[in-house]
C-alpha cells in the first residue's frame, strides 16, 4: 500500500509541477467577429442617356442587384437603410429587401428621404444571398437629367457598428 502511495504523491508532484512550469498560456477563444460585406453586380456607377430611351419613353429606371455575405460563424438578422446623398428633380429611389418570391420580402415605394427597413433579412453564417434579395431601384423623369447618389447601409439588427456600406451613382444626360 506504501508503494501505491509514494507513486500516486510521485505523480501528483510532476503534474504541479508540469503545470506551474507552462510558457506558453492557453489562449482564450478568439472573440466572435461578424462581417458583412456587400457587393454590387452591375458595378456601383452608370451613367444613362435619356436619348437612349426608346421611342415614347421618359423615364429612366435603373437597377442594381447587391449580394449580401456573411463572414461569420453566426447567422446574422439584418436590415438595411436607405440615405439620399443628392437626387436631381424627378429623381426617385426604392429598393427590395428580402426573398420576394418565397413572400419573404418587401418592396417599398419611390421615395426622396432616408428610409430604414421595417423587416430583417437573416443571412445565415458563411453564406451569401442571391442577388435578387436586395435590390435598389433609380428612377428619373427628368428630361433635362441629373445625377443622383445613394448610401445603402446594411448592418445588423441591433449592433449597427457591424455593417458594411455601399453608395450608387446614377447620371442621366440628355
């Protein structure tokens, strides 16, 4: 029984002192970092001729498709709010949040302000959404043209420090 006791205090002895006699220290896990990141399709500037138009044609209706990816490890619930930077007279902007087809999705109406979504769009970790669910919309009647600007904002719902931001040009010339 001495035997058994001398080499359980033996062992215990080199386990402290294994343990005390760590360099290295074990590194807590890395903290959650979520990014989003947002791509446009069509590029993020265009420039539109109204004599392009075909014939009867006055308005001048421009869309950008922008993919959503989500560089995390969690699913993320997103919204995304619209900013207008500068809008020639007769200019509009709307965009499409969310799966329309699965009635998933909202399409809000032409509008001159600033609007946030009503509705948030989960993008799950790893992953990106198709480019129809989040689509934004320039109209222009204005037969003289313009230029118009829009930041779009796409942050997650609650922590709007982790977002990721996009802005779109639109010159109409005559």
């Amino acid at each position: 029984m001495k035997k058994l006791q001398i080499i359980m205090a033996i062992a215990l002895i080199s386990f402290m002192f294994s343990c005390s006699d760590e360099k290295t220290p074990v590194d807590p896990d890395p903290e959650e970092k979520t990014i989003i990141e947002l791509v446009s399709i069509e590029g993020t500037d265009i420039t539109k001729s109204i004599s392009d138009l075909p014939e009867g044609e006055t308005e001048v209706l421009i869309s950008f498709h922008t993919t959503i990816t989500n560089n995390s490890t969690t699913d993320l619930k997103l919204r995304a709010r619209m900013e207008i930077m500068a809008l020639a007279d007769g200019q509009y902007s709307y965009f499409c949040w969310g799966d329309i087809d699965k009635n998933e999705g909202t399409c809000y109406p032409p509008m001159t302000a600033d609007y946030t979504s009503d509705r948030t769009m989960t993008v799950k970790a790893g992953e990106t959404t198709p480019p129809g669910n989040f689509l934004q919309y320039f109209t222009s009647s204005n037969v003289e043209g313009g230029e118009g600007k829009i930041r779009y904002i796409v942050y997650e719902d609650g922590k709007e420090d982790n977002r990721d931001t996009i802005i779109y040009n639109l010159t109409v010339t005559k």
